[in-house]
C-alpha cells in the first residue's frame, strides 16, 4: 500500500457504512522533514474482497502524524479522529499541536488544528472512564503526563486531566492499555514508560530535565538532557556527542576535566535563564487504580522495569477465565553510555483478584530479545496465534496451547 513509507499507526474501521472493514493509516516519524508530501492521513476503502483502494489523502505542513483514534459519539453524525504528532527531523522535542478529522458537508475528511500542545504523542485510547457515558480522551506522550480530554459537539477539546488523576507525572509514556482487573466495572490502566534499568533517574523532587534552544543558531533546536546527581544538575550527554551536536561547546569545554566539573547552570551559561525545558518525573511502568474517583499511580513489580514497555495485552493463557496480561517493548537503538534496554524478553503479569504478580517468560514458553512494538492475538481455525510485532528485525508467533 504504502510501500517506502514510514507507518506509523493504522486502525481498521467502516468508514462508509457497508459493513465492512476500511483501513486509515498515518505516515510520519522523525525521518521527515517539515512539509514532507508523503506525511499525512490515508484513508483505503474495502471492496469487501479485502482490495483496499486509496479514497482519500489528508496532509498539512505542520503535521507528522505518530498516533490515531477514532472516537464515536451519538451526537456526532460521522466518527472523530484524534491525531497525535511527533517531532520532524532535526526539530526534537518541537511538535505540532494535536489534531482531529472528521467529515464535511460534502462527505470529505478535513483536518483541524486543535492548537493544544500534547507532546510526543505514542498512543491514544478512547475510554469511557467513568461509566456516564461521556468517552475520554487518553493520551500518552513523552515529556508529558498522561492527558485526558473531552470533546464537544462542536469538536473542541477541553483538557479534563485534573477530573481524573490524583497527580501530574511527566514520563516518557510508551502506551496506554485499559483493563478491569478487579471485575468491578472500573477499568484500571496500565502505561508503558521507559523502565528503571538505566543510568537515568527521575522524581518529582529531582526530576529529570531537557533543556533544548538553538544554542548554535543553526536553525535546529539542541536538546540537552540533564540529570540530579549527588548534589546538583549535570547534563547527561558525553563530551563527545555534546560538542558533536553543539560544536561551539569545544571552545568552553577544551578538555573532559573541565566538562566533567560543570553542571547544566555552568554548561548554558547565559543561555540557562532563557533555555526552554521539559520535565520526567517517573521512568516507572506503571498501572492507575480508581480511588475516591481518580486514577491514583503504582508501579508495577520491579520485575517489569527491567526494559521499556510498548505493548500490553490481555490473553487467558491458562483457560481460568481470567486474562493475563502480555507485555513487550526493549529498546537496542540507544547512545553507548545509556545503553541497551533490552532485558523484557516477554514478561507475563497474571491477574490475582487484581493483584499483578509476574510471571517469567519462559514458564510461559515465551522468549522474544526483539524490540516489540504491538502484541496481536490473531485468531485462525482451531488455534489462536500471539503474534509479537517488531519494527527491527523478527517477529514471533506462539501458538496458545489451552490443553490441560
């Protein structure tokens, strides 16, 4: 369909009411540059044959689409599609604000520019949270907290985040996956972050922080992440990719004895007043219970911090009539001195009256060393099939065996 072009998100949905599956995909990542062509919204329409022909392209200067939703409302007269964004290249963390489609009077998606700033956004999920009928907006962005909003019947957003977590942590969230593990008609959500097994630390009283401005006037924003260490702020970058990407920092900094002594004040000088900056407050995956109304935060068993997480998904692996929960992610395309976040080779959280208790990988018959980006459940004559999905290297497929 798209061949060449970078994928990053696809929803399958019956966009002209025949009763079969359509398929719309965003093309976007931080490959492109600003303007790009080929960035933008494809909608395909299903012959019912399962041959997809492009109906419609939807594309616009500013957008770099990384994350879709469809949200249906009774007093909406066709579906909404929220679009999230990520940074075009050489432009990081700069994003565009988040965007929503919808239909014309002339039956012709149009795209509209929400003006609300959300990030780099990874997921997007539709929820009725609170069970009044009303859906929510989730999103889950890096450098932000997890957003809520709501949308009118005239499509505008309001940020209703506040009416349903008991605090704002900024994390680097990977993605969102609602689940009721108590079987109270309350969802609890899991989120994805980056995980604990790393050389970064992050709080609310120390959080970690991006410091990014054009220090070299080169037309490109510079970012310059910083970490609490002992007693102060120091940036994390080596020496060496900091004069790669700041060349001017050579000058200042002629030696790694002078590099090693400076923190992040020291290193901007001038330009730290000014420096534009975002915060993490928590690196932890994580899971959000309801209490007294709000989504209040826990990690999840350290077990599950050993790597980033991009995937869950529920599966009743063991026929009890109660799902587990799959998890994947790893990241191996990192800097030396963060290095490989690989160490989730499949991680399995079993659910015990909605306590999550780990379950190691090979107990299961699961072992995947792949950076894993979707876990699918496909479901074939006779078996279902877990399909394990990377975007670098192989993808797995384990056969469930519900033998007892």
């Amino acid at each position: 369909m798209q061949a060449g072009k970078e994928i990053s998100d696809g929803l399958c949905i019956d966009l002209d009411g025949d009763s079969d599956l359509d398929l719309i995909l965003t093309v976007g990542s931080y490959k492109y540059k600003k303007d790009d062509p080929v960035t933008g919204l494809y909608f395909y329409s299903n012959d019912r044959n399962g041959k997809f022909t492009l109906k419609e392209f939807l594309h616009s200067p500013e957008l770099n689409p990384s994350s879709i939703a469809i949200l249906r409302n009774k007093s909406f007269p066709h579906p909404l599609c929220i679009i999230g964004n990520g940074s075009y290249q050489g432009m990081y963390p700069i994003t565009a604000s988040l965007f929503t489609a919808s239909k014309n009077g002339s039956g012709k998606y149009e795209l509209l520019n929400t003006g609300i700033n959300t990030g780099q956004v990874n997921d997007i999920m539709i929820e009725d949270v609170d069970k009044d009928d009303t859906m929510e907006i989730i999103i889950a962005a890096e450098w932000m907290p997890i957003k809520a909003f709501h949308v009118n019947s005239e499509f505008q957003l309001s940020d209703v985040t506040n009416n349903y977590f008991e605090t704002n942590e900024n994390g680097f969230w990977k993605t969102i996956f609602f689940e009721d593990l108590e079987k109270d008609g309350t969802p609890e959500l899991l989120a994805g972050n980056l995980g604990t097994n790393n050389q970064l630390t992050a709080s609310k009283e120390h959080p970690l922080l991006l410091y990014y401005d054009d220090y070299d006037r080169n037309g490109s924003p510079d970012p310059i992440i910083a970490y609490f260490l002992i007693d102060d702020t120091y940036p994390f970058p080596p020496r060496e990719d900091l004069i790669r990407q700041v060349p001017m920092m050579n000058k200042r900094f002629s030696s790694f004895g002078l590099y090693a002594k400076a923190n992040i004040k020291t290193l901007l000088a001038d330009s730290y007043e000014k420096a534009h900056f975002l915060e993490v407050h928590t690196l932890e995956n994580s899971f959000f219970k309801m209490e007294n109304g709000k989504f209040k935060r826990y990690p999840l068993p350290i077990d599950l911090q050993v790597a980033p997480i991009f995937s869950f998904s529920p599966v009743d692996i063991n026929a009890d009539a109660i799902n587990e929960i799959l998890t994947a992610g790893n990241m191996t395309k990192t800097k030396v001195k963060l290095g490989r976040l690989n160490g989730n080779h499949g991680m399995i959280l079993r659910n015990d009256a909605g306590q999550l208790i780990p379950i190691q990988y090979s107990s299961a018959g699961v072992c995947v060393r792949e950076d894993i980006r979707q876990i699918v459940k496909l479901k074939v004559p006779g078996n279902v099939v877990i399909g394990y999905l990377s975007t670098e290297g192989a993808s797995h497929f384990f056969r469930l065996n519900l033998s007892k």
